[in-house]
C-alpha cells in the first residue's frame, strides 16, 4: 500500500501564496520569508504581489524595504516621515492605493506634499496627519515631470491636518481642479492674503464630492458662494468658520438664499460661522437675517436662527444652521 505525501505549504499555488502574503505586512512578510529559500525569494519579487508597508519610526529606512521589494509593489504605505518619500518620483508607486504621512519637518510646506500625491498615479486614500518634527531637512529638488495643467488625480478620500491652514485659492484651484474622482475632504483653510486678482473659473466635474469637513479662517461669502457652485453634489456638509472682521456680507439675506440653496441633496448639514462687528446691528436687520434662515427648504424644520451678541458698541453674530435628514 502506497502512502500519499501530504501537502506542505510549499505545495500550494504561487498564485494562492501571493494571495496569503498580502494579507501581511511588507516587514512581516520579509521576517518570515526571505531567504527562506529560492522559490519565496523570487516569489517576494513577482510584481503581482502587493505590499501594505508601515514605516512607523525614524529607525525605519525605505532603504531596507527597497534591498528586496521595488516600489511598483507598494499598495499601502504609512509612513513617518515625509522627507523619506520627497526624494522618489511619484510615478514610480504605479500600484499605491493608500498612503498616510504622519509627520513632516516644518520647512516642508502642504502644498509640496499635495503637489506630489496627486502625482501618483492610482491613490485613491490620502491622510497627512497633524504631527509636525520639529527639526529641518534639505529639501532636493524633485525628479519627476510638474505639468500641473495635466494632472488628474484618481483621489477619493482626502483628509488633511494641519498646524497651518491652506490657502483657499490653493484648494479650490488646485486640490478640487485636479481631483474629479474625490469624495471625501476635510482640511483648515484660510482666506487671507488672498490675492483680489485672482480669477477662479467654475468647476463643474465634481459630481462624486459628497462629504466636506472644513474648518476657515477669515472666510468671505464670495469664496463660500464659489465653493456651493462647484460641490451642488453634497450630502453631508461641516462648516466651522470666522468670518472677517466687519464683513456685512455675511448680513445679506439674499447671499445666505443663494449660498445655501446650492445643495439639494443635502442629508446633514452643520455649519457655525462667527464674526465680530465694531458697528450695531438694528432690529430690523437682525430680524431680516433670522428669517431668511427660516426661508430655506431644507433648514424649515431644523435650524438654530443667528444669535446676536452686544457689548457696548461691539457685536458679535454667530451664524448657525443644522439639519439631519432621518
């Protein structure tokens, strides 16, 4: 009687042990596997495995990851530092989905590090987290193409914290110009020092942008009219801004019909603006203000009307509106 060999691991399919490597992290994988022996060191380079890479500490070197794996491997990476990626072209992470920054040296401005992600060819997630080093690297010259005018991005999530703020102009016309496929976005933004020349022309192929998360510093209507335009395809909408000292605009009714009826599918939407005025309000404008909050559709059943603040000759307005669709 003839005995049967039993399987081994070794047995099973190239094709079903790149489908188990994956489920594993790039180190792990290389702890357990390398030099094992020949056949899972060249199974580490088949280009049809896929890598999820945590580079948590300032210990870790992409060096050592790159002695064995290519880039074009990488389908996530979570990475401590910036400065380790910003000498690398973005086009070679042809297979990246995922990326998370978490921390960047302080000469390195957000826009250099929005600048390169959305030179990645397939990112679809994007997380740079508020932790800042608090030392300065070299920044080295890019190696890759900047024809900003071409880049489209495949980015849907993107979530940005920051000490400093973006500047408005840099997001709505750079970031939502060159992302049509996003989804998700939360960041801080600022509105000042903006130049009063600039043009923004309408953007009008966001039609996946759904969920806003933003926080803005000294904001201005016309900038939050520009920004409805461009997002009519919002569900769910959070808004925690100052507005500018003095600005009546935010006093218009007819700016607050036209600002918030943009969204017509709206399922949530929080928004708390304050602003501080060195003049009186009167009744009547006060009283015109509360009812236009009253007038919009969506904001009939649900809504918390602008309370008034005075000392002396000073008032403070805080703008508030919700609403939940159950």
């Amino acid at each position: 009687m003839s005995l049967t060999k039993p399987t081994i691991f070794e047995d099973l399919s190239s094709d079903l042990h790149i489908s188990i490597l994956e489920y594993l992290n790039a180190y792990e994988i290389i702890e357990s596997f390398y030099n094992l022996n020949d056949y899972f060191n060249r199974l580490l380079t088949d280009y049809h495995l896929l890598l999820h890479c945590t580079l948590l500490n300032e210990h870790n070197d992409l060096d050592i990851l790159l002695s064995i794996f290519c880039l074009q491997q990488l389908k996530s990476l979570k990475c401590y530092d910036y400065d380790l990626l910003q000498m690398l072209n973005p086009n070679q992470f042809v297979c990246l989905h995922s990326l998370t920054v978490f921390k960047y040296a302080t000469n390195i401005h957000e826009e250099l590090i929005i600048g390169f992600l959305l030179r990645i060819p397939q990112l679809k997630y994007c997380q740079i987290k508020i932790s800042q080093s608090h030392r300065r690297v070299e920044i080295t010259p890019s190696n890759y193409e900047k024809d900003d005018e071409d880049i489209i991005s495949n980015l849907e999530y993107l979530d940005i914290e920051s000490k400093s703020n973006l500047s408005f102009s840099y997001f709505y016309s750079y970031i939502l110009r060159h992302t049509p496929y996003l989804r998700y976005f939360n960041s801080s933004l600022t509105c000042q020092n903006i130049n009063s020349n600039i043009m923004y022309e309408p953007i009008d192929n966001l039609i996946y942008l759904s969920r806003i998360i933003l926080k803005i510093h000294s904001t201005k209507f016309e900038f939050l009219y520009l920004l409805s335009q461009a997002t009519q395809n919002l569900q769910y909408l959070r808004f925690d801004c100052s507005g500018s000292p003095s600005d009546r605009s935010f006093l218009d009714s007819r700016n607050w019909v036209q600002f918030l009826s943009s969204w017509k599918h709206l399922k949530s939407l929080n928004i708390y603006i304050k602003i501080k005025y060195t003049h009186n309000i009167d009744t009547f404008q006060a009283h015109g203000i509360q009812q236009t909050f009253k007038s919009i559709p969506f904001l009939l059943e649900r809504h918390v009307c602008p309370e008034f603040y005075r000392r002396g000759n000073k008032t403070q307005v805080q703008f508030n509106a919700y609403y939940k669709a159950y």
